[in-house]
C-alpha cells in the first residue's frame, strides 16, 4: 500500500504506512526480521524522492543493519542498500565518502555480476560519474558515464529512455572538461 502511496506522490502516507509496516513486522516478527529491514528501505526511497536525505540515510542504515544479519555481504539486496547510503552521503555533498562506497561496491558487484550489464551495475556508475562531476573531476566522471552508457545499451538498445539520458549525461561531462 505504501508503494501505491508512493507511486501517487502521497509521500507522507507512504512513509506513515512503510513505518507502521516496519511497526507491524517488527511486533509479530522481532526486531530484527527482515521484512521490518524492507519497510525501512522503502521508507528511505520515499524520504529520499522527497530530498529529506538526512532522514532517508538513518532508514537505510536501520535497514542495511537487518539486512546484513539475514544476507551474505554480497548478496543483491545488501548491496543495494549500501548503494542507497552512498547515494544519499553524495546527495548531502559528503563526496569522498560516498565514492569510497562506490568502489567498495563496484569490487562486490564485480564478485556477484561479473562484466555484466545488470542494472545496478549501470545505476552504480552513473552515481559515481555524478559523484565525480560534483568534484569536478570531469575526466573521471566521463569514463564512469561512458562505461555505464555501454552497459546501458547492452541491456535495453540504443533508443531506451535511460540511454538517452545516459548520453546526454556523457555530452555534458564534455562541456565541462
């Protein structure tokens, strides 16, 4: 229902019910069931929809601390919300911090996909070529852009919405370089 919320732009609500979900779960199944690590992950993709990263980063760090107790550290979903936490400490301009959770999750990702042209190998990418950008170290910026428009266009074509996006993100790194 939260999702339902969410997708209506009803943050609030959503938040309200992706809380009293982690509420629910955390009564009827412990405090450190991994459902109630899941209602905080949601909770922190709508806090961070909303700009309210400071709020977003402790979801996602309540739900990557259940998380990890029920996953290996390389599992998919660890991995993606230690991707959200980088996200919001580039978000809150802490830049140095969140590339040394890139790499680090660029090295895991590399163990679990492989050369791959899985999403969030391509998601991870372009978040890091952001991170550079804000640096402004454009060079670096334009090689992370460019790896992730490759995969990009292995995994959807070459007239996706998201490479699209993806080149317009390579063409910009040109005109600050």
């Amino acid at each position: 229902l939260g999702g339902a919320h969410q997708r209506l732009g009803e943050h609030e609500a959503a938040i309200r019910l992706y809380e009293s979900a982690a509420a629910l779960w955390k009564t009827v199944l412990g405090p450190n069931a991994d459902k109630v690590g899941e209602a905080w992950y949601h909770a922190g993709m709508t806090l961070a929809e909303m700009g309210r990263y400071a709020e977003a980063r402790e979801a996602f760090e309540t739900s990557s601390s259940i998380v990890q107790l029920h996953h290996p550290s390389d599992a998919a979903v660890v991995l993606r919300v230690r991707h959200s936490l980088a996200d919001m400490l580039a978000y809150e301009g802490s830049y140095e911090e969140a590339l040394d959770q890139y790499h680090t999750l660029q090295a895991a990702q590399g163990r679990v996909y492989g050369d791959s042209t899985h999403i969030d190998v391509v998601r991870l990418h372009n978040d890091m070529a952001w991170t550079y950008n804000r640096l402004g170290e454009h060079a670096e910026a334009s090689r992370h852009y460019s790896i992730a428009l490759r995969a990009a266009q292995r995994l959807y074509g070459k007239t996706h919405p998201h490479v699209v996006s993806l080149l317009s993100n390579v063409g910009s790194t040109f005109e600050n370089t």
